[in-house]
C-alpha cells in the first residue's frame, strides 16, 4: 500500500523523464561535439559553407584517407609538447591542494574551536581577501618577483595560487569544523589525546567528506587558473590552460586551431573522471551542513 501511495503518475513520471533528458542532451552536446571534432581537420569543423562537414568528414577523408584523424592531438601533445604543460599543471595542482588543505584544516580547526572575538574578524578579513579580483592581486606581485628574479617559475604561481585560495579553504573548513560537536574534542582529551591528536584522530575522519569537496574545489582553481599562470610563468612553464591560448596566438597558423581544440578535451576528459570518482565524497560534504550534529 505504501509504495502505491507514494508511485507517482504516470504523466509526471513521463514529464520528469523528458526534461531530465532534455538537460542531459543540451549539457553533454557542447563536449561531445568537441570531442568528435577533435578528430577532424579545421576545414570540416569549422566549415562555415555546411556545419555537417563536420560530421560526413569530407576533408579529412581528402586530406588524411580515413574519416576521423588523430593529428590533432599529436600536433597538440607531441609537435608543441602539451605533455610538458600538463606536467606543470600536475604539480601546481599538488603542491596547490596540498599545501592548502594541510593549513586549511588546520587553521579552519582552530578558529572554529576558539573563543575569542578576534577569530571572526580574521575570517572577514580573510573574506575581503578573497573577493578581490585576481588581476588586482598580481599585478601587485609582480614588481617583487621581478626585483628578485622570481618571475616564471612554478614556485612563484604555486605561492600566490595559495595565496588566493586559502581564505576560501579557511572558511569552508571552518563551517565544516562548527558543525562538529566539541564534544568529541573533549571526549577524545578525556581519554588521553592531546588538541592535535584529538583533531587528527577525531575530528578529521568525521569530515573527511568536507576535506574532499574543498580539495576539489582547490584543484579547480589550480587546475583552471588563467590570470596568475599567464602572468607570471613563462613560456618553458605554462600550465594548460595557457598553452592552449598560446596554439591560437595573434595569427591563425593552419592546424593549431585544432591543436587547442584536441587540448581542450585532453583538459576536460580528466574532470569527468574525477568527479564520477569523488561524487560521493562531493555530496556528502556539500550536504554536511544541512543538519548539526
């Protein structure tokens, strides 16, 4: 009885069903019609005579024998080395989420867990920090790090990516951490922990979810920065998202178009991937503080 009570319409069902697929359709097609023209030649891809070039592959077929061609991504990864500037990218995006997560957590824990009025102020502060353009805070860098001959290498971007991000990680860890019970602090103290065991042992396995989610929101930054990483790496150390700027350049070169069009998939693919993995973990600790423990 109770499952009849609760089975919706049919005509409902049916109207869920088509807007749900409808969704899917309009938000999938953007990256699936990249993906299939990223096995094409510019001609039929971006044909402007007939947009179904892009499908029949006339050109490619002309230009290459077979219907689909991978020279896209060779150029991409081999001719203009794309795997250099995806290994830059690895490791800005470690160091990035690393580094922010470990002082995230730590000082999240510690100003949701202290009693003075001075932890709210610098969270504020922290807040205005980070609602400051980009642009603005590098601009401000740069003359130091020409000053010190710091400008263009990875270590110099990977600082003031975490310069950037930790005032978002301090305040999303922090609502993580006061919607933990200090119960459990003084439980585990209780029972022999000192703070940092305490946090380490007992706090940290119970919002593990929510270090996830600001982990992946960390690497989104990283991952898809554009403003820090053109400005202040050079040419031997761009990460991705740049390099691909750079296939275009001031002038249209035949082939490079697809060159960025090949990278862009080659960027997009690994996070889809990553959230099919983390989906989990991303929902829970979204959802973390809808109801205080």
């Amino acid at each position: 009885m109770s499952s009849k009570a609760h089975k919706k319409p049919l005509p409902l069902t049916l109207f869920i069903t088509v807007v749900l697929g409808a969704w899917l359709v309009l938000a999938a097609f953007p990256f699936l019609w990249t993906l299939w023209g990223s096995f094409k030649v510019e001609g039929d891809f971006f044909s402007k005579a007939n947009w179904a070039a892009a499908l029949t592959g006339e050109l490619t077929q002309t230009e290459t024998g077979g219907s689909v061609t991978g020279s896209g991504y060779y150029g991409a990864w081999i001719e203009e080395e794309f795997w250099r500037a995806a290994w830059n990218s690895t490791l800005v995006c470690f160091f990035v989420v690393t580094i922010s997560l470990t002082l995230g957590t730590l000082g999240g824990y510690a100003l949701s867990r202290s009693p003075h009025r001075y932890a709210f102020w610098f969270l504020i502060i922290a807040l205005v920090f980070r609602a400051l353009p980009q642009i603005t805070l590098v601009s401000g860098y740069l003359p130091v790090f020409f000053e010190f001959n710091m400008w263009g290498y990875l270590p110099t971007a990977i600082v003031v990516l975490i310069a950037i991000n930790q005032p978002f990680t301090l305040w999303m860890l922090h609502s993580f951490f006061k919607n933990i019970p200090q119960d459990l602090d003084e439980s585990a103290m209780v029972d022999g922990c000192n703070r940092f065991q305490a946090f380490r042992h007992v706090i940290v396995p119970v919002m593990w979810p929510g270090v996830i989610t600001t982990g992946l929101f960390s690497f989104l930054l990283a991952y898809n920065d554009f403003a820090v990483t053109t400005l202040l790496l050079n040419q031997d150390n761009q990460t991705m998202i740049p390099k691909i700027g750079s296939f275009l350049g001031t002038t249209q070169t035949k082939g490079n178009v697809m060159f960025a069009v090949s990278a862009v998939v080659s960027v997009t693919a690994p996070l889809f991937v990553m959230i099919l993995v983390f989906q989990r973990q991303i929902v829970s600790g979204l959802t973390a503080g809808a109801v205080k423990g």
